[in-house]
C-alpha cells in the first residue's frame, strides 16, 4: 500500500490551529491587503478551482461537469506560520470580510511549535486570564462617623516615595550632625516599569518620553519611567528630562558605557537607578533582545553590534552572592553620581524574596525592592518561563511587607509591585489593592502599551510576537516600516489620558475609605476577598 | 459623634465640672461611657505630686493581686481612695467591686535611677499589672500609673456614673482635666478601647474616625515601644504619636502637627523650613493620620494643646480667661463652664492650627504649621 506520503506527524489542519481564520467570499474585494498586513503570512493569495454539475432539465442532454476558478485567501497550517490572532487583517478589510477566531478546542499547533528541537518563544504576557488582584474589594466604606470623602472636590496627595528613607531619630541626628541623607524622591505611585530602547520601538519610546513630559510639567503629575536594559538615547541622557527616568542596569550592562560617557555633560540627575536581578516574565532567565531588533540605533544605544542577538545573563557576572552582589552594585550606582540619586534592585518575585529583603534593609544604601510577580510581561522568553515560572505578586508583596512591619522597617525600604497590574483592564483597583497590601508604588508594562499604543496582546494567546519585531501596530518592532504606524504624539496623548483616568479612579477608590492624606500604603484592614484561603494568606478580610 | 471637655485652671477644680460640660453637649453624645483623665492634682492627692498613682478598677480578687504584686515589688501604698459603690449601677454599667486610685511610694533602689528610666519603670509596671488582668479573665483593669495622674473609665452614662460613684463626695480635684463621653464605637465595646488615652505623662482624647489606623498601629507597634500596645480604638494612635514624638524625637507640639498632618509637598517648597519639614515627612511618613479628627490632650508638662487632621471637619472651640481655659468640642460646653470670658477671643482651630495653654495657664497660644518651630527641633 502507498504510504500518506504528504502527511507527516506535523501535518495541521486548521481546525488544529490556536487561530482559524474565517473568510467570506461574497464580501471580499480581493484587495489583497490582509495578506500584505499579515505580520506572520499566515495567510496567502488562494486560487480554488471549483466543480459545478450542470444537469439540464431535458432528456437529451446529459449532465456535465464544469469548472470555475475563484481567488481568495487560504490559511496556511504549517506551524511557523500558523495565525497569531492578531486581526489586523480584519482591521485593514474594508468589507469586514475576514476575522480570525480562537478555534473551539485547545489546539494541536503547540505540540508542534519545537521544529528543530527548540522550543517555543515568545513576547507578551503570561496568557492567563485568571486575576487575584481582580477579585480583592476594598471594604471598608467610611460610613462611621462621617460621610466619605468627595473623590472630585477634595484635595488628595497621592505620592509615594523612591529611596532610602532613615528611621526619624536617625534622621534627625543626621541633620543636625550633617551626615549623609540618602536621596528621596517623591514620585507618583504608577510607574511604567522597565521596557528596553529595543524592546520598545522609537516611536512608542519617544511617545512614552513625551507623556512622562507632559505628566511632569505641565499636569504636575511626578510620573516616571524605567529603560530596562538598553541604555538610554544619548540626547535624553543629556538632556532635562532625564529627571524623570529609572535608568536600569542588568547584567548584561547594555547601554552602560553611553551612560558612563555621558556623565560629565548630564544636566539633571536621574530619578532612580534600578539594578535588574530578574523579572517576573521570565524569573531566574536573563534578558533577551533577538538579532531580529538589533539595528544599528539600538546597536549604537547598546554599545553592541547590529544584527546579533543579545542575551544578558541570568546572573550578574559580579555576583557571588546577592549580598555581595547587591552592596557592591548599589555602591557603585551611587558614587556614580555623587551619592544624589537612589540606587534600588528588582527582582523577580520568589519565594526567598524575604531574604533578598532582610539583606536589604541591613544595607542602608539600598533604595528600595521592585518585585515582579509571575504576571509580568516581556519582549522575549521562552513560554515554559512565561507560562510556568514565578510567584504571584499578591502575596508575595504582603509577606515582603509584612516582614519589613516586623522588623520594623516598613517605612524605611519601599516596594514597588508589579506584575498584571490591570492585566483585565482593572488598572486603579489592582495597583489600590496593592498598595493596601503593602506596595509604596506599582509599575506596569502591559497596560500602558495597550492603553497607550493599542497593543493587540491578551490572555488568550494573542498576536504574542513582540520578540522577532513583527509587531503590527509598531510598537515592539525596529522596522521603520512597521513602527511608523505609531505616532508618537498620539502615544504622547494617550498616555496622559491613562494616567489621568487612573489618577480619577484612584481617587474613587480612597475616597471612600476616608482616605486623602496620605497613600493607603498597608492599609489592608480595606481590603475583602471571598476566597477564604486567599483572605487567610493575605491576612485580609473574608466577605461573602 | 464624641463630646470632648478638657480644662486646665490654677485653682484645683472638681472632675464634676467636666463631666457637666459633657451633659450640656449631650445632645450629640450617646451617654454611652465616660472617660476622665485628671492631673496636676489637688484635694487629697494634693501632697503626693511626685508618687505615681494607680488609677484602675478590681474585683476583690484584683486588689489582693495588686497588694500582692506591688509589695513583693517593694511598693508603699501612701493614700488611697477606694470607691466600693453599694447602690444599684446605673443602666449599662457593669457592677464593679472597687475603684481605685492609690499613690504609692516607690521602692527605694528606684531613688538612684534616672529620670527616665524610673518613667519606664512606671509605665512597665502599668502595662504588667494590665496583661495580669487580661490573663486572668479582668481582675483588674489599669488606666495609668503616674505621678500626680487620675484617670477613670466606665461604660454609662457619665453623669450617671459620676452621681452613682459619688465623685463629688470625694476630695478629688485637680487643675487640668480631659473628659470624654462616649465608647467607641469604631471596635469592640472595652474599657481599654475609651478615649483618654495615657503613656508616660501623655494624654489625648480625640473625636473623629482615623481611616489611616492600620499603617499607623503597625508602625507603632514595631517601634520597640512596650507601651505601644493596644490599640483597641483607633483613636489610641495619636496618644502614642505624641509620646513618639516628645519621647523619642525629644521634640513637641509643633513637631507633632507637622508629623501627622504634614504640608502637601508643594506647601513645602514654599516653606522656610521646608527642606526640614520634607525630611521630617518623608521619615515620619506612617504617622500621617486621615479621616477627620479633633485631638485634644495634655503633654507631660500639663501644657493642653488641640489640633485639627488636616481636613477640619470636626468641631473644636478654645476660650477662657487668664487662669481658667477650656477646649470643648461644642460651644455650648464652653459656655457652661466659662460663661463669663471674652467670647471675641475664642477660637477654632483649623488645619494648619496648633492651639495651646501652657502650665501657666496665662493665655491662649496659637501657632501655625507654616510659622517656624518656636520648641527645640
């Protein structure tokens, strides 16, 4: 007997696919421009011949067959080209003629996306819809002894604080004595966490930099922002908004030797240093910008060459151990700038956050701890450390908080959440409820280029390409065809919609806790879930 | 809502007149508790200025454990005034076996000890003899344990329960006194939970609702304090915010206002002293109180004070004459007691304010969070 010979173990239907693509000939122009907007061409130019029976009504004629021809699309089912869901197809159509649409079974594509033996990578997010933070309500409505407070009229101070803040009797000693006071900046408690000049494109990195200006000078709003592990453009470095930026070192040290040499011509000191130890996309997996985004910009900015990819190590080639690790770095981040400017770690949330933290709050140079949890989002990771690794934010930022209030330094090391902060579209609320739980700040990612950038990503497994700088709306790509899509004023524009609906919906939520003062930081006594072993794990409230 | 008298005059006054300060302004009270605190003593605890007092209330047993503890300790009872009431109590209050207020010489070695050490003693001694009744199921529940310091709590109605205790009758004056009539209502009914609240000499009773409680009673309690402990109303933070700052920043009122009602942090750059104030802030930061609260007490050195949390929504009024000044939470109290001042030249605190009587009792000082410090800083 002949063997199938054109199918193989990896043969797919589309019924297999994550993504089927639904097509409607009557609609269709056969303009051709879903498959030229395609990121991943999943989907071609098809030609189906098509058989007709023609069976004439008299007896003298027999039946006969007939062939036409019709042009449309056909999905392609080989898995490296298989439908990233992204719908940008659906969105250039101008008959609305094509769509893609989850298939309706768990797929059979994923067991096949290893060819060659290496497995399945990715950028996005962690494709898991579920939300701890979702489900926390804030409980405790002022309604004693006296009304809630008015979220429109009355006036709020929502700040937080990044850096090292001295217990109060040494602090005052200190000032009286002229000792050293580590720096402090008073920022606002939404931060855009660590994204890469090459993670990000010029344009969505131009708009981000352009809203944080905006935010700060003419909205008073102190916001600010990471570069994760790319250095930063050198005009920025030299320029007055640089104030406003957490210029992040990593192991990789990428960007590191533009920073350095810019140093003597900086106008303004920047807000923080952040020493990336790992990050919750990917925990205990070093940074990776594939050979796909490196071009000669990013490769300048980088200090590398063009073309190649960049793994940063997991570990920093300094370390021995954190301790070690930690003091050397944060000392040598200090005295780079004159010990002006905070100097804080980021790590991937863990379960030895706690002895991160202990070591910490034994260095009085540390500025702080930013924590990732498992929901963090990333330009590139394998998907078994996007899917599989790392600790939930929640309790991770109540037990580091909660340590801290035992040993009594809660005050003194801030901690910064992030990690699918509004990854349903609840920004306020979760960045609220981490907050109360202990967080001084909360920095995201995801949201801001979904908000702000129209990013297409979601927890089902969608478009997910921002690693090979295929991103159709521009924001992950370096390819100047692609990233003009993006209009960086308009980035501009948005982000400050975000935050100032953020900031509206953070009043919404403190107000009625009787709350203008100060930020709720640890004020878990609001906080309710009816999830009982979650309410006992958070030490919070259990309402049903 | 709270009722809150305080008064501090030269000449000794009986707690009565409070407590009918309270009644006048009862309308807004619930007469569900009474709380008074009483220094700077006259009547018969006029000569034991310097021998700490212990106020509190015992069942029979509570007494021999007390005379048992203090003696072992090397204690001297030198007077005491024990109520033992034999009516009926009124509606609401539980029937007691004793009130007690008893100075007490302390033990000799204690003479060569520091000031400061000797005030720990004190407070230790109170906050022992507090877990002893805890742990026996409330033998004994202890109010202060000062020098030239009277404070009494119960559950009723106040002029009830003074009329039922007899607290005229006594001989029990004192200059400067903080009355409260109501219990908590924020947290369970207790003794413990009843506004005014005492650590080492300081005093502060407070209408209002802290919404910021949580963060502040945690950082409190994680400042290896052992008398800050607790907490069962959310009022009882501000009384230990106070001692924070007198005792362990060794600053005073003006720091106190600017710790837990700091300047936003725009006031602040304009501010002379603002680079300070921002240091003060930044490390004092979970002392920031929230929710709108009237705090009223004495400092260790009688001076009585009223401050408003920065949004001045609750109701407080100082007037007085030269020798006699009251803080009261309703005008009507005031009035009462002090028909006879210049009511032009009463005041109502508000956000940024600071009001204070010193021990002389010579007038009325206002301050502001924007002049500069006038104390040690």
């Amino acid at each position: 007997m002949e063997s199938m010979g054109n199918l193989h173990p990896s043969t797919l239907s589309t019924k297999d696919l994550h993504w089927r693509i639904l097509w409607s000939k009557e609609k269709c122009t056969l303009c051709g421009r879903c498959t030229a907007v395609c990121p991943v061409q999943a989907i071609e130019l098809g030609v189906h011949r098509k058989r007709a029976v023609n069976v004439s009504l008299g007896i003298k004629e027999t039946p006969a067959t007939a062939f036409t021809v019709y042009h449309g699309i056909d999905q392609r089912t080989d898995a490296a080209y298989a439908c990233i869901g992204c719908a940008m197809c659906n969105l250039v159509c101008p008959n609305e003629a094509i769509i893609p649409v989850h298939n309706d079974e768990i797929d059979k594509q994923r067991f096949h996306i290893n060819t060659g033996g290496v497995p399945r990578r990715r950028g996005g997010r962690r494709n898991s819809p579920g939300s701890l933070l979702d489900q926390i309500k804030f409980v405790r409505i002022s309604m004693l002894t006296d009304p809630a407070l008015d979220a429109g009229r009355h006036e709020f101070e929502l700040r937080t604080l990044l850096g090292r803040i001295l217990p109060a009797e040494e602090a005052l000693l200190f000032s009286r004595e002229n000792g050293w006071i580590p720096p402090v900046r008073e920022i606002y408690p939404l931060l855009i966490g660590s994204m890469s000049f090459g993670a990000l494109s010029p344009t969505m990195w131009e708009g981000l930099q352009m809203g944080i200006a905006y935010l700060n000078e003419e909205l008073g709003m102190p916001v600010r922002m990471c570069t994760g592990e790319g250095g930063c453009p050198p005009r920025l470095l030299r320029s007055r908004f640089l104030k406003y930026v957490i210029l992040q070192i990593a192991s990789g040290y990428f960007g590191w030797d533009e920073i350095i040499h810019a140093l003597p011509e900086m106008k303004e000191d920047p807000c923080a240093v952040e020493i990336k130890y790992g990050q919750g996309a990917k925990p205990g997996d070093g940074g990776l910008l594939m050979w796909y985004k490196v071009n000669s910009l990013i490769a300048r900015v980088r200090g590398v060459p063009a073309g190649v990819s960049l793994p940063s190590p997991p570990t920093h080639q300094t370390k021995y151990s954190i301790e070690e690790s930690v003091a050397k770095m944060i000392q040598s981040m200090y005295m780079a700038w004159g010990f002006r400017v905070p100097v804080y770690p980021k790590i991937s949330a863990t379960s030895t956050t706690n002895a991160v933290l202990n070591n910490l709050t034994r260095n009085p140079y540390a500025g702080g701890l930013a924590i990732d949890g498992e929901d963090g989002g990333t330009g590139a990771a394998y998907n078994v450390s996007m899917d599989h690794m790392g600790y939930p934010i929640a309790s991770n930022i109540r037990d580091a908080y909660l340590n801290l209030v035992k040993i009594g330094k809660q005050n003194e090391v801030p901690l910064f959440a992030g990690g699918g902060i509004g990854k349903n579209g609840n920004l306020a609320a979760n960045a609220a409820a981490l907050i109360m739980l202990g967080a001084s700040g909360v920095q995201i990612g995801k949201y801001a280029m979904q908000a702000a950038a129209g990013c297409l990503g979601s927890e089902t497994d969608r478009c997910n390409v921002c690693n090979i700088g295929l991103c159709p709306k521009g924001i992950t790509s370096q390819d100047p065809r692609l990233y003009r899509r993006l209009d960086p004023e308009k980035v501009a524009e948005r982000l400050v919609d975000m935050y100032l609906s953020f900031d509206t919906e953070l009043k919404k939520v403190v107000a009625p806790l009787g709350r203008s003062t100060s930020l709720p930081i640890g004020m878990s006594d609001a906080l309710g879930i009816a999830d009982k072993s979650a309410a006992e794990r958070l030490q919070i409230q259990y309402v049903v | 809502m709270c009722r809150l008298f305080s008064i501090t005059s030269r000449d000794p006054l009986s707690p009565m007149i409070a407590l009918e300060a309270l009644n006048v302004m009862k309308e807004g009270h619930d007469g569900s508790g009474v709380g008074l605190y009483l220094t700077d003593l006259g009547g018969e605890f006029a000569g034991y200025k310097h021998c700490p007092i212990l106020s509190g209330i015992f069942t029979k047993e509570g007494l021999k454990k007390l005379n048992e503890y203090m003696t072992t300790r090397g204690f001297v009872a030198k007077h005491e005034v024990v109520i033992r009431p034999s009516m009926s109590p009124p509606t609401g209050t539980p029937r007691r076996d004793a009130y007690l207020f008893a100075v007490y010489e302390y033990p000799a070695e204690w003479m060569d000890l520091s000031r400061e050490e000797r005030s720990l003693r004190f407070m230790i001694t109170r906050l022992q003899l507090r877990q002893m009744g805890i742990e026996d199921g409330g033998s004994m529940m202890i109010f202060s344990f000062w020098p030239d310091v009277i404070m009494l709590k119960e559950i009723g109605d106040p002029m009830e329960v003074a009329d039922y205790l007899g607290l005229d009758k006594h001989r029990i004056l004192a200059r400067s006194m903080l009355a409260q009539g109501r219990q908590n209502t924020n947290y369970a009914i207790t003794l413990y939970a009843c506004h005014p609240f005492f650590i080492q000499g300081v005093a502060t009773m407070t209408n209002g609702e802290n919404t910021a409680f949580v963060p502040i009673r945690e950082f409190l309690s994680s400042r290896n304090c052992p008398g800050y402990i607790g907490y069962q109303s959310d009022s009882e933070v501000f009384t230990h915010i106070m001692h924070y700052t007198h005792y362990r920043l060794g600053m005073g009122l003006e720091a106190y206002k600017h710790i837990i009602t700091p300047l936003k942090d725009e006031e602040l750059d304009r501010h002379p002293d603002g680079k300070w104030l921002r240091l003060l802030k930044h490390t004092c930061r979970p002392l920031i109180i929230d929710g709108p609260n009237c705090v009223m007490g004495f400092l260790p050195d009688k001076t009585m004070f009223v401050v408003q949390d920065s949004k001045k929504l609750r109701p407080g009024i100082v007037g007085g004459k030269p020798g006699l000044y009251a803080i009261s939470s309703e005008m009507c109290g005031l009035d009462y007691v002090i028909p006879d001042r210049d009511k032009s030249q009463d005041f109502q605190p508000m956000k940024y304010d600071v009001v204070y009587v010193g021990p002389d009792r010579a007038e009325v000082k206002k301050w502001n969070q924007w002049e500069t410090f006038t104390h040690p800083r």
